[in-house]
C-alpha cells in the first residue's frame, strides 16, 4: 500500500498521540497547554493558531479513542471502534495546497478544532489502512519493556520495534551479548 504524504503525517499524529499516555511513556506528554502546542507544531497541524484549555481536555479524550483502536484484538474490533469516532466526528473534506505540498485533500472543516482536525484526518488515515487489509500494521513494541505503538510503513512489513535507534538497539545488543554468553 503506497503512503501519501498526509497519510504518513496523521499515521504518525496519531501514534505519537497515543504514545503520550502516562499508561505508555510514565508520564502525561499532554499535561498542558504548552505540551499541547508543542505536539501541534511538532505535526505541522495546518490552520491552528492556538491551544486552549478546552482543546487540551478534547485531545485527551480523543487520545483514550484512538488508543484503544490500536489495542483491538481483531480488525472487526478495529472497525467497530473506529467507526465509533467516525461516526461523531465532523468530516467536511476539501482540497488545500498549503506548506509547499501539492493539492490534497483534508477532512476537516477550516474552523474545526485542534481534536476535531485529529480526529478526522487521523481517524480517516486509520480508516484507509483497514480497508486496504493492512491492520497489521498497527503494532505496539516488541521490545517487552516498551508499549508504545508505530505504524509499520514498510515496504515487507517488518518493523517490529517503535525507534530502531533506541528500542531496537537496545534489544539487538541485548541479543548480541546474550548469544556471546552462550
């Protein structure tokens, strides 16, 4: 499955969304405001200008959404949940050129919140990728100490570790001084 480069921008929004669980990293990465805006301009979120209290409390809750989504255990179980959001989110989809990348598409309306845009340009993402058969790509860490999770945008589908510079080296020199031992 080709990925365009919005899908790999909200697959990668909504990974790191989840990812900033206190459940998954030990700390809230969304604590506040200004982690808040952080995460915005870290994902380049077009057209918002500012955070607010009331946004922080919706992208919270939207982030408990999409992590359960991750977590289903079967892709029936993915669709249902994600139809769940889909089905409460304001989808208003129109073509953009913005940021120097060529005419796309969004799908959500200009005026949209910063949990309403997620919700639908991630929600729709995720959407893409389970009707083109590729749940399995949703993945958590296989590193036992880590439960983050990634979208496998590999070509063979064969990420298995969120960072390869930190969860996977970890493990490979683990393997490596294991199998030395030996």
């Amino acid at each position: 499955m080709p990925f365009t480069h919005d899908m790999v921008c909200s697959l990668a929004a909504v990974a790191d969304l989840v990812n900033s669980a206190p459940e998954i990293g030990g700390a809230d990465a969304l604590s506040d405001i200004a982690e808040l805006g952080a995460y915005v301009k870290r994902h380049k979120l077009s057209g918002v200008d500012g955070v607010s209290p009331a946004d922080l409390e919706q992208v919270r809750a939207l982030r408990e959404t999409f992590r359960d989504v991750f977590a289903a255990p079967d892709p029936a179980a993915a669709v249902a949940r994600l139809n769940v959001l889909l089905e409460r989110t304001p989808i208003t989809a129109h073509l953009t050129e913005h940021d120097g990348w060529p005419l796309h598409v969004h799908y959500f309306a200009p005026s949209a919140s910063v949990a309403e845009r997620l919700a639908a340009d991630c929600g729709v993402a995720l959407a893409h990728l389970l009707v083109e058969g590729e749940w399995e790509r949703m993945r958590t860490c296989a590193a036992p100490d880590c439960e983050k999770v990634f979208v496998d945008e590999s070509r063979n589908r064969s990420r298995v570790y969120c960072d390869s510079r930190t969860c996977g080296n970890r493990m490979h020199v683990a393997a490596y001084r294991a199998r030395r031992r030996a």
